[in-house]
C-alpha cells in the first residue's frame, strides 16, 4: 500500500500562521490524528479533515503575532532606525540621491501636471455627445484643404432635419473688438458670435443668466465674470449696457464663470448669433452654402452613429453643389479628439481655438521617463557601490541571526526612505517655484489643491515602486553574501555588479547623449529657420491691429498725416498680416474648363504694400491709384501661383479669382516670399486691392531710434482719433512669435537635457568615489612601481570612455530616426549631421572626465606611502 | 467572580480530570467521539486554551511518539480551581435532580 503523508502545504500555512509555544504539539496531534484516520476512514478523508483541521485552527489562541506581544513596536523601530542611523552616517551618499531624486521627480511632477492639463481637455463636457463638423475643401485636381469652419447655412440647414441632430450650434468669431463701459474701453480679441444652443450644449457654468434664453435676443452679450470685473468691478453687470465698436449698444444677459484653461475654446465673451451682421463688401451672406466663415457643432442622441451621419452631410452637400465644381465632404470629429486630433486642420483665425500637439505630449512624457530612470539607475548604482564596502556590516548581521529577508527588507527600507524623501522635497520645490516655472514655460495652466492630491496617491505609489526596484538588486546581492567571505574581505568583488553597474551607467549615457544631440539639432534647426531670408524686408516695420471701423474712418487722413515726416518712408495696410495664415481662394485663368480650378491663397491689401514690406517685383507694376481698374479688376499673383497656371508670361493674362466681380488682370508677378511661417513651402499666393475695411496697417519707418518713431506713429493717432487705444508690434518680433512652439520646445529639451547630464554626472561622481576607494591599494602599487599620473588616470577613465563610445553607437541609429522625423516637419529641413553626435559624444566625456577628475586626482596625487603602510 | 462553565467546556475540564495526567488534545477528542459525539480537533484545542486562560487547567510539554513525527504532545492537569468549579457544577445539577417531583421520572 502506498505511504500518505499529512498534505505539505496544509502544514506549511499552518506553520505560517501558527504561533510558536503552539506548533509542535498542535501539529503532533494533527499528524497522530491523521495516521489514524488514513486506518480507519482512508487517505481521501483523512486528508480533507486535515486540510479543515488545519483552516478551523485559525483563531485567537493560535496565530502569530510577531515575534512576542511586547516587542512589536521595538521591531519596527529598529527597522526605521537603521536605515536612518545609516542614512546619516553617510551624509555624501544621502545628499546626492536626495537631490537627484528630487530633481528628477520634480520634472516628473511638473510633465505630470502638463499632461493631465492636455489630456483633460474638453472633459467637462463629456457625455454631452458634442461633435465638431470639419469641412474638405478640394479643388478639381485633387488638391485638399481640411478646414475648421463650415457654410453658415449648415446649421438652419441641418436643426429639425436629421433625427439624430439633438442640437446644433454655429459661431461666428469676433474680430478685434472694442468694448466700453462708461470710462473703460479696452480691446478684446476673444469673443464668439453664438446663439442660445450653445450654452445648452456646452454647459459651461453661468453665475447668472439663463442658458435657455440668455443669446436670444439681437444686442445681448455674456461675458465672463474676470470680464465683468474688468469693466463693472464689484457691481452686478445683468442688464448693463457694453458699447461694442463704438456704435453698437449690447445688454449683459449672462455672466459665466471663467472658461477653464483646458477647454479648446477660448473666449471671454459671446454675442447673440443674432446680432452678427455681415460686414459691407463680403461677397457672401448668410444664405451662403459655401462661405467657409463659421465652426460648426452639434449634439447627436446617444445610440446614433457619428460616421453614418457624416455620410448624410456628405451626401446633403453633394446635392447643393453646382456641376462644376467639386462638392465639399465633411468630418464629424467627437469632441474629445479635437484638441489633439486639429493638427492637419486649418482655421480660419487660429486665435480663439487652442490645438494641442500630441506630438509635444509623447515627446514630454518620454524625457520624463528618461529623467526618472537616470535619477533610479543613480541610486540603485550607489546603493550597489556602497553596499560593497557593506560587506563586513553585512557579515556580522547575518552570524549574529538577522534572518535574510530581515536584512533584504532593511536594504529596501533605505532606499525606499530616500526616495520618500525626495518625492517630499520635490513637491516642496515644486509648489514653491510653479509659478516662475509656469511663467518661464508660458504655461496656461492652474496649479490646483485638487491636482496635488489627485497626483499624492500616484506619487507614493510611484515611489514606493521606485524605492523597491532600486534596492532590490543590491539588497538581494548583499543578502546572499556568505558571512564567513564577507567579513574576511570586508567587500565583494563581483563581476556580477561590475557589469551591472556598467549597463546602468551606458544607459546613463545613451540617453544623455541622445539628448545632447537633440539639443544641438534643434538649435541649429531653429537658428536656420530664423536666418533664412524670407523674400522680404521685416526690419524697421510696425505691424498695427486696428479695429475695422477705425481703419475706415481714420487710415487716408492718417496716412497723410505720417508721411510727413521724414522719419516715416511708406504706410501701407493688409487684411491678413504677413505669417498668419492667408485664406483658400479658387483662380481659374479665364476661358480654360471649370475643371482647371486651382487652390491659391489670397490676400487683400492696399496700395504700397509691396514697397512697404520690401517684395520684389519680377514682372509687371504694382497696384497703383493712376490706374483706376486696378481697385476692381487687376491682381499680382507670386512666382508660384504662375508655375500652378502654367504662365510663360503671366502680366496681362485674364483669370476669375473666386467670386470677385468677375475677370481680372494680372498686372505684376512679385517674387517668391514667405507670407506664412517657414514650417510649409511657399505657396501660390495672390494680392488684390481691398473691398472692405482692413484689420492691419504698417508703418515702414527710416532705420534710428525705433523708441523714438514708434512715438511719433502714437502721437499722430492720437491727434486723429482722440486717444483711441493702439497697440503697436515690430514686424520682426510678430515673425518670431510664428517660432515660439520650436523655441519653446528648444528651450524644454536644453533645460531637460541639462538635468538629465546632471544628474548622470551626480551620480558619476558619487560612484567614483567608492571606484577609487576599492583601487587605492592598487593605485599606490603602480606608483611605487613607477606609474605616471597620466596613465593612471587614464587607468580610471578608460572604462568610461569606453562606455560612452558603445552607448554612442548603441544610439546613433536611434537618434538618427527620431530626430529625422522631427526635422520631416519642416518645409525647410537642416539634414541630420552625425558630427553633432560626435559633438554630443566628445562634450559628454568631457563633462564626465570633469566630474570625476577630482576624485580621482585626489587618489591619484596623494603619497602611496599613506595607502601601503597599514597591511 | 464566579467563573461560569459552559457545557462544552465542562465535559473537555470532566475528560481532563478523568483522563489524569494522560490527557491531551488527541486523546480527549477521542474520548468525546467514543461518546458518540463527534467533533473537531481544534474545537477540543481551542476549549483546552480558553480553561488554561480561566485557571482551570494547567499545561506542560510530555512525551512523543512516532505517529506525531517527534513532536511532543501538550498535556493537561486540572486544577484546584477546576475540581471547584466542576464540583458546583455537579452539586447545582444534583440539586435541581432532587427537586424533580417523583412522578415525571416514573416509568424510565
């Protein structure tokens, strides 16, 4: 018959949890009873009342609770004092994983907060079932352009039609707009033409009015309540009146509370859609089926598909369009994509809609990742290092009976109080310098209390993982010593450890490399993109936004009034200003097929632009006021809009451009030039003279005191206009701000980049202290025997010399790929250099070989005697 | 204070004073299932350790025996406290016997 033991594991739990003064004769009559049952009930039974036996045992008389009663908290105790005693003992080691720790969890922290801001965007809403409605634009040869705004005629066309529209909404953006209260009159560029739909959509919250009614009437307006502040300080606003362009009087209907940074509206009031009028001169009204001019959003019932409606507007659209021309398609993008899903979309006046990029999002997340893991792999690498010289402390810990999990747990204990220590000292700097660093990074996003505790669970979380996973490797090593060898050679050598401590260390620098190089990659991008001549002359331009009104009012007066002066050479004016985004237009050369339709962009200016802005004329004249016909049917189009028309000689050639008046002239074709930023190509573009009020004037001044001339422009608008607001810009300073995103991220990676070779290079120097305190006998040896103190410098550098060359190729592939993807973004590219990998290699030994030099000199200079004498 | 025995407790604290000087937990749970009545180890374990808290039992570490593989059984003795206890448990019993009129035992 085959022999049955009592079940192992059965007696392992209860071995677990059993007490000790009780086990032996617990178990003893377990066992007795077990031997007896196999007799009489067989193995079956016997087992299974074992296996309850050992489960009904768990009670108050039986578990473990520690080692005795009275000791526990004398355990703990020593648990924490320890590593506390040890901590201290070995300030250097503490300080530098303290600090670079919290460093590195400081950048984490503040990516942290960046990346909930951009992924929460458009949450409030949710739930709403809010979809934006995006247009294609195609012309006949297939060329697309994804635009933001729709015809104003989708809403009325579409509300009450499908079943599945719940509600629909459209908005029409305000210009640069005045608004005046009494004494207070400012401009405001942010506000929206929107009906009462709206609010029921979107529901953001109103500290008064109704959002049933509130844009219902012609002449309301809802402002904001920083707005109200602005313009009624503590008084209530409800029913005040606001003087909207000087000659419009709207009635305050609604205060909302502010629109929270992460929404990718931006406004801080709202018209009554039914007070927009259109402007004088717009070729097109609101029954218009093709005016590009509006956004569109709607809220679909919960069960209908976004996409089967889509195909309904496709199809709505379709059949509106005349034969001829392509029919525009739609993209019903849910709201919780628009804010990082916009990027291929154009809008119209980008201004009011924030886009967010996930590309910057990745890019962010991945450097924090980076950042953590130099800050990790320095103190897992320290630990180890120190915990080498630990070996004798170790041994006598293990021979006086510290059981082995004891010490393992004790090992963790420390490196997890480090980090608990950073992540205090992290949040400690950061709550105390956000607001600098929100500035220095032009931050739109509120530090909140509820954002700092929404990130202490993940923190700790965070750390506690951080903590084990460092001290893990260290801790299992040491715990695994053999006391009698450890105490005997007082440390371990351990290859094991030597190449562990190799792989962090490359990793280190793999990633310290590939920032440097991106740096410099970046940096020389952007200082390319800022040195590369545009096709015209910015210097000495003031850039104006003026309100329209104004514009027609005052301009021929006051440009009389400017040329007077010698200081002033040329005024001219614009309605888009050169590097924002100039509308799609359709050109068709007169007498070829509708088909032949092509996409330019196109822009209203008035006479003297050329001149003003410094283009170059290839062909032809300019506009000028002795030609009466060029005010109404004369165009210049750029070199490229004639390689798109397929001109030999385009002066004097017919076109129809969009649906202005029919035919005109081509009489002058200007030289290429950048009208928008440099990230695209230049594109076909065209000029006609204005047929409505323009939004921006320039003023070419004579090189000097630009102080100086900038207020004698002011002093004459005043004269002119008693004191209307003005607000002047440098042409120059408006073209850099088209570069803020590359500056700004140049700007993040240096400052990352520069924290990251930091704290590598803290960790370095941390480790070479323990290096060259386990080579100092060696080191005496080789002098006594003749060494020089360069070669045993270079004893010391080789390894990492070398590790910098193998991370250096290890990452060469890598760099290469990212950074030429990045670099794929722009129309005007530098290519990839691999000596800017050399440069980052070479500064990276540099800056290594500084950082240890000074321990190493140290041993390195000092008398072997001093090292060899106590054998 | 008077320590109150419950039934359980007052047949393990009988079976330790019967089994003297040999009782253990095996034993007395033995000892209750020849009675006909079955129950678990730990129960009788439990029950030991809660009298042993009353004062009505004394512990001490005995001898062992192949079947327990080497391990030593915990024996138990009753104490003065016990013999109290269970004799006032005996005379409280014999005295509500003697109070039973004649004739509702008639016939057994």
């Amino acid at each position: 018959m085959k022999k049955h033991d009592p079940p192992k594991f059965a007696d392992w739990i209860f071995k677990w949890y059993c007490r000790n003064g009780l086990r032996e004769s617990i178990l003893g009559d377990l066992h007795e009873q077990f031997y007896q049952d196999l007799e009489q009930k067989g193995s079956l039974r016997a087992k299974f009342i074992y296996w309850i036996t050992v489960l009904k045992f768990f009670n108050r008389f039986t578990i473990n609770r520690g080692n005795s009663n009275k000791n526990n908290h004398l355990i703990l105790k020593g648990y924490f004092q320890t590593p506390f005693r040890f901590l201290i003992k070995n300030k250097s080691y503490t300080l530098i994983n303290v600090v670079g720790l919290s460093i590195g969890l400081f950048g984490c922290l503040l990516i942290f907060y960046f990346l909930h801001h951009e992924l929460t965007f458009d949450r409030q809403h949710e739930g709403n079932n809010i979809y934006r409605i995006n247009t294609i634009y195609a012309d006949n040869s297939g060329n697309q352009t994804k635009m933001v705004n729709t015809p104003p005629m989708l809403v009325p066309g579409i509300r009450g039609v499908y079943p599945e529209v719940e509600k629909a909404t459209q908005l029409r953006y305000t210009l640069r707009t005045s608004l005046r209260n009494e004494n207070r009159v400012f401009y405001e560029d942010y506000g929206f033409y929107a009906d009462s739909s709206f609010l029921e959509i979107f529901e953001f919250p109103l500290v008064s009015g109704n959002r049933k009614n509130a844009l219902d009437e012609p002449n309301s307006i809802v402002i904001t309540s920083s707005l109200a502040k602005k313009y009624f300080g503590d008084q209530d606003p409800m029913g005040k009146n606001i003087i909207m362009n000087n000659d419009m009087s709207l009635r305050v209907t609604g205060v909302l509370k502010p629109i929270p940074s992460n929404s990718h509206l931006k406004f801080d009031f709202l018209v009554s859609f039914s007070t927009y009028v259109v402007p004088d001169g717009y070729a097109s009204d609101l029954t218009s089926w093709s005016w590009l001019g509006f956004i569109t959003y709607v809220q679909l019932s919960s069960e209908s598909d976004h996409l089967a409606f889509q195909k309904k507007l496709d199809d709505l659209f379709t059949s509106l369009s005349s034969p001829n021309s392509t029919p525009y398609k739609t993209i019903v993008q849910p709201l919780r994509d628009i804010y990082l899903g916009s990027t291929e979309l154009v809008d119209d006046l980008a201004s009011h809609i924030r886009m967010g990029s996930k590309y910057s999002i990745y890019s962010l997340a991945i450097i924090a990742l980076l950042i953590l893991f130099i800050a990790c792999f320095n103190l897992m690498n320290l630990t180890t290092a120190i915990g080498i010289t630990r070996a004798k402390e170790i041994g006598i810990k293990k021979i006086l009976g510290v059981e082995k999990h004891k010490l393992i747990t004790q090992l963790i204990l420390e490196s997890v109080l480090i980090t608990f220590l950073s992540a205090l000292l992290a949040y400690l700097i950061g709550i105390s310098i956000f607001p600098q660093v929100k500035e220095l990074l032009a931050w739109d996003l509120e530090l909140n209390g509820q954002l700092v505790l929404l990130s202490i669970p993940v923190v700790l979380i965070f750390i506690l993982l951080l903590g084990v996973f460092s001290g893990l490797y260290p801790s299992l090593l040491l715990a695994n010593l053999k006391a009698p060898t450890a105490i005997k050679q007082g440390r371990i050598s351990n290859s094991g450890s030597q190449r562990f401590s190799n792989g962090l260390i490359g990793f280190q620098f793999i990633i310290a490399v590939a920032l440097i190089a991106s740096t410099i990659t970046i940096h020389n991008q952007v200082q390319h993109l800022r040195s590369m001549s545009l096709g015209f002359q910015s210097e000495d331009v003031v850039a104006i936004k003026l309100l329209r009104q104004d514009m027609g009012r005052y301009f021929e007066k006051y440009k009389q009034r400017l040329l007077q002066n010698s200081q002033i050479q040329s005024v001219s004016r614009s309605e888009r200003i050169v590097g924002d985004p100039w509308p799609v237009n359709s050109i068709l050369v007169d007498g070829y097929d509708p088909s032949e339709y092509k996409q330019v962009t196109g822009n209203l200016v008035d006479y003297d632009f050329l001149e003003t802005i410094g283009i170059a004329l290839k062909n032809g004249r300019a506009f000028s006021k002795n030609f009466a016909a060029d005010s109404l049917n004369s165009i210049i189009i750029n070199e490229s809009c004639a390689t798109l028309l397929g001109l030999e000689d385009p002066v004097g050639t017919q076109v129809n451009f969009f649906s202005f008046n029919g035919p005109r002239t081509i009489i002058g074709v200007m030289e290429d030039f950048n009208f928008s930023s440099l990230h695209n190509e230049i594109g076909p573009a065209v000029v006609i003279l204005p047929f409505i009020d323009l939004e921006y004037l320039y003023v070419k001044v004579t090189p000097g005191s630009i102080s100086e001339r900038l207020d004698l422009i002011e002093d004459h608008w005043n004269e002119i206009t008693n004191d209307a607001p003005l607000e002047m810009q440098l042409m120059d300073d408006h073209l850099s701000r088209l570069y803020k995103s590359e500056e700004k991220l140049s700007f993040l990676i240096t400052g990352f980049s520069i924290l990251a070779v930091s704290l590598a290079c803290l960790g370095l120097y941390g480790l070479i202290a323990f290096v060259v305190n386990k080579k100092l006998k060696e080191v005496g040896i080789r002098k006594v025997l003749g060494a020089s103190v360069a070669s045993l410098l270079l004893l010391f550098s080789k390894r990492f010399i070398k590790l910098i060359t193998v991370s250096t190729i290890i990452a060469a592939p890598l760099i290469h790929q990212i950074l030429s993807i990045w670099l794929d973004n722009y129309a005007y590219r530098i290519e990839f250099r691999w000596g800017t990998l050399a440069i980052a290699a070479i500064l990276l030994t540099v800056i290594t070989l500084i950082t240890i030099s000074y321990q190493t000199l140290k041993t390195v200079l000092q008398n072997p005697v001093n090292v060899l004498r106590d054998e | 204070m008077k320590k109150v025995l419950g039934e359980f407790e007052e047949l393990i604290l009988l079976l330790v004073a019967v089994q003297h000087d040999q009782a253990y937990g095996l034993s007395i749970k033995t000892a209750i299932e020849e009675m006909g009545r079955s129950v678990n180890l730990s129960n009788v374990h439990t029950t030991l350790y809660r009298l042993e808290e009353k004062g009505m039992v004394l512990s001490s570490m005995g001898d062992s025996s192949a079947t327990r593989g080497g391990r030593r059984k915990r024996h138990f003795i009753i104490t003065q406290s016990g013999k109290i206890a269970l004799k006032e448990s005996k005379e409280s019993r014999l005295m509500l016997w003697d109070s039973i009129p004649n004739l509702v035992m008639d016939g057994i």
